[in-house]
C-alpha cells in the first residue's frame, strides 16, 4: 500500500484577527495588505488615483515656484548689505552693478544745540518783566525776534514765552522747554533744525536780557559737518550723514551715532529671491509627503527622482538640506553664499543647469508621466485609476476590458 504524504496547512479561526503580510523582496505588494483580501483592491486603488492625482497637482506648483526663481526679473532687483545694519544702511537701483565698499567714519555730521541755564522751575522768571528784543541768525539770514514777559512770571512760564516766540519764526531752529519734575528744574533747549555746519545759528540780546538771563546764547555742542572715508580713499565732508557712491547709483546713509569701519555690498535682492527658493523648497517638500503618505500606492522611483533632483552639491551650497524625510532651506547659509559669492549663486541656482532648471526638467516629466506609470506596480496588476480634466477619477482594468469605472459608477462600452 501505497503511502501519500499529507501537506499541512496553518489555519486561523474565523474571527481572530488576520497578521499582517510583510511587502514582497520585489517591492509589488504595497503595504497594508492582509491575507485573506481584509483590503478592498477597489478601495486602494481609488487611493491610488486620489495620490496620483495630487501628485501631479503638487508637481505643477512645485515647477511653477521653481519657475520663478529662473525669471531673469528677480535678478535685476538689488539690495544693499551692511556689516551693521543698524549703523549704517542703503539703498541702490534695479541693475546697479555689483559692488563692495569699506566705509570709515570719522566723524558724524551733529546739529548745533544751546541749552539754557537750569532755572527753579517755580521761582520769579529771572527775565525780568518787559519786551526783550533779540536777534537769530541761522543759514545766512537774520531775524529780529522779540518776548514780552509780564509781572508775576515763574521760570516755567517766562521760558515757555520765550520758546514760542524762538518757534514762531520759523527760522530753522526749534526751542523746547526741559523739565526735571523730581528737581523741580526748568531749562530750555534750542536746536538747530539741520545737521552740519549749514544748520550753525547764533542768538543775541538786542534790547533786554532774555537771551543772556536763559542761557541759551552758548552752544553745548557745536554743528559739524560729516568726516568719513571709502575704500581708503581721502577725506570726504559732508554736511549730513549720508553720501552717494558709483557715481549717484548707491546712497548710503549712518545714524549719528555711527563711528569706525563698517563693510556694505550692492548686491541682489537676497530678500526676494530667499523667499522665492524658500517657497519652491516647501513645494518640493510637500510633494514628497504626498508620496510619503501614499500608504505605498505611488511608484517609488518618483521619489528616487525627486531625491535626486533635490541633492545635488550645489544644492547643499545653496543651503537647501535635508529635513526629516523632505527637505528645508537653511537660510542663513543661503544668505551668506550670496553676499560672498553672488554671481555662482544666481548660476548654480538660476543658470541653464543651474537647480531650478533641474527642479523644472523633473517637474515636466512627473507632468507628463501616464497615469499608470506613477502608481504602484502592484496597483495596476488589477487595474488602475487615473485623474481626468474634471478633477473626477476613472479605473482602467486589465485587459481585456469589459466597460470603465468612473467615480464609482460602472459602465458597459455599448451603453455610454
């Protein structure tokens, strides 16, 4: 008697949950799967169509910001780098050429200002009541100016007068009364309305003493004109704090504060074109976490594509750099390589082979792609789905076909 071997086979009872299967070596299985078909090929192949179609929605923004920063406009704009923006800024026209300077200043343009004697505030006006005249010279002009001051004024009041007849006449300084409440102080202060010598001013009695009695005929510091230099050059004057270089192209200008060395570029618009790549590295990145979250129904050599249209070495100079599983702009490196060396920035990211263009030529073949090519291999073993102009869905089965899916409705080819 002839014996046959008995083959085995494991069982699971019916109502115990099914383990899941791992992916097969070859990668055609997506994950997800359970024995037993727990997963409906329909379901996961409409997810297939919903990701393949946001795939390609993603890709065409991803080569629409790319796109951008390769328009030649944006490398027209310019902006001005200092070394200490809060010192020293400036301002230069679209298409002003390229350029660095080393700015010194020795001295900052300072207006004339005279500060009066401090007067207790509540006391007798020590000018004493009457009409006091006297004279302003400012700019080369002179003004006759005159303050009536009466019987009972404190210091408070009798400076008050006196200012508003300073301000009155227009005469380009501006008088101010100064208090010092917890003292009980009052003084006044007149400053010249210009910076630099242009802006000097003298004040004398004429008749009365209101210039004297105040103390506001003395300067406390003295108008003076900017001394500064540029790239080691001569002394250069001016009577404000600003001055023109590459010949009136760039103006720069310095707080009054402002003293020493100071580096300032005229370059591209490091501000515009961050935010440019910044924008096209978040649509990048948002295409890969289409894929990422695909749950394995779209192709995995898209993202073998875009890693390798995002990793290139001018990439990791330009600061463009992994992120987790997508990618982030590391702006600061970005913006020193552009202050550095802003020429191979504008080639190695905008040129004819420079990274947008790459982004570009990898955007238009995922956009050109047929439906079945971006979806799983083993998605399309039973059919596939593909997005269609109305934004709706359709499955493609397997030849040969009997009739089409379309959002969900099926239909026979003698009925449509």
């Amino acid at each position: 008697m002839k014996v046959e071997p008995v083959r085995l086979r494991r069982t699971w009872p019916i109502d115990s949950t099914l383990p899941p299967v791992r992916p097969a070596d070859d990668g055609r299985k997506p994950p997800g799967r359970r024995f037993g078909g727990a997963s409906d090929p329909a379901v996961e192949r409409r997810r297939a169509a919903g990701s393949a179609a946001a795939w390609l929605a993603a890709a065409g923004r991803a080569r629409d910001s790319a796109g951008r920063l390769a328009d030649a406009s944006l490398w027209t704009r310019r902006s001005v780098w200092s070394s200490d923006p809060e010192a020293v800024a400036g301002q230069a026209p679209d298409d002003a050429p390229l350029a660095a300077f080393r700015l010194e200043i020795e001295r900052t343009a300072r207006a004339q200002r005279n500060l009066g004697f401090e007067l207790a505030m509540h006391g007798a006006s020590v000018i004493e009541p009457g009409r006091h005249a006297f004279r302003l010279a400012c700019a080369g002009k002179s003004c006759a100016l005159e303050v009536e001051i009466e019987a009972g004024d404190t210091n408070l009041t009798a400076l008050a007068r006196l200012a508003g007849a300073i301000n009155d006449a227009e005469a380009g300084v501006r008088a101010a009364r100064r208090e010092d409440r917890k003292l009980r102080l009052v003084w006044l202060e007149v400053t010249g309305s210009a910076p630099g010598a242009r802006g000097a001013f003298e004040l004398a009695d004429v008749d009365g003493s209101a210039v004297s009695a105040s103390g506001i005929g003395t300067a406390s510091i003295a108008a003076e004109d900017a001394v500064f230099r540029v790239n080691g050059g001569p002394d250069r004057v001016s009577p404000v704090n600003e001055t023109v270089l590459d010949p009136g192209r760039v103006r720069l200008a310095w707080r009054a504060s402002a003293t020493g060395t100071y580096d300032v570029a005229v370059g591209y618009d490091a501000d515009a074109i961050a935010a440019e790549l910044r924008q096209a590295v978040g649509d990048i990145d948002a295409l890969a976490g289409i894929h990422r979250t695909s749950a394995g129904s779209l192709h995995p050599s898209l993202l073998r594509e875009l890693d390798a249209a995002m990793t290139t070495e001018a990439a990791e100079r330009l600061g463009i750099a992994r992120s987790g599983d997508g990618w982030a702009l590391d702006e600061r490196r970005f913006r020193d390589a552009i202050r550095h060396d802003p020429e191979r920035v504008r080639l190695e990211l905008a040129g004819p082979d420079g990274w947008a263009a790459g982004v570009i030529r990898t955007m238009e073949r995922f956009l050109v792609m047929p439906a079945e090519a971006l979806i799983h291999p083993a998605m399309r073993d039973a059919g596939t789905y593909a997005p269609d102009l109305s934004g709706g869905t359709q499955v493609q089965p397997a030849a040969p076909a009997s009739g089409w899916y379309f959002d969900s409705m099926y239909y026979v080819p003698n009925r449509l």
